[in-house]
C-alpha cells in the first residue's frame, strides 16, 4: 500500500518536478495515507476494506498540490507553472472533495 500511494501521488507531478521534489512528494504522501488509512477511515466509520479512499483519494490531493508547489524551479521543478495554478489546484480539488 505505500508504494501505491506514492505512486498516486506522483503521478500528477511525475514531468514537472525533480527527484528532491518526487521523493518529498512520496514520503509526504506515505505518511498522509498512512493516516487516511488507520485514522481517518475509523473516523469516519468507513468501510473500505482495500483502502482505495486512504491511498487514491489523500494521495491524489497531496500530489496535486504538491505539484503546484514543487514545479518551481528554485525548488528542482521544469518551471512550467505559475503561482496561481497552485490556488487553483487547491480549489478545484476542494469542490471535488466537497462533492
């Protein structure tokens, strides 16, 4: 499982960032769907036996933000963003998740 959520958090980010910005994203990750998976899930009474929630969903988020924070390139990212993608990210993954 936790090289699934690093994975899924990667994804989003995997041409855009370098291999600081890619290892902070998947041990950021890891530790966020490590919790998403034991505490959020009794917290919420969830029953997701495979964990998708925990790791597809937390991981996802984490990834697409990170993204938007990590391309800069003072960071070791390709520089493609700019500063407003990264807010943008953030609210359109907060309407997703508020669905």
């Amino acid at each position: 499982s936790g090289a699934v959520a690093g994975l899924v958090a990667i994804t989003p980010a995997c041409g855009f960032v370098g291999l600081g910005g890619a290892l902070a994203i998947g041990l950021l990750a890891g530790v966020i769907c490590l919790w998403g998976v034991h505490g959020l899930k009794k917290l919420l009474g969830a029953d997701d036996t495979l964990d998708v929630f925990g790791i597809h969903c937390l991981g996802g988020i984490i990834g697409a933000i990170a993204t938007g924070i990590l391309v800069d390139p003072a960071l070791g990212g390709a520089g493609r963003g700019r500063a407003g993608d990264t807010l943008a990210g953030a609210a359109g993954t907060r309407t997703i998740v508020s669905l």
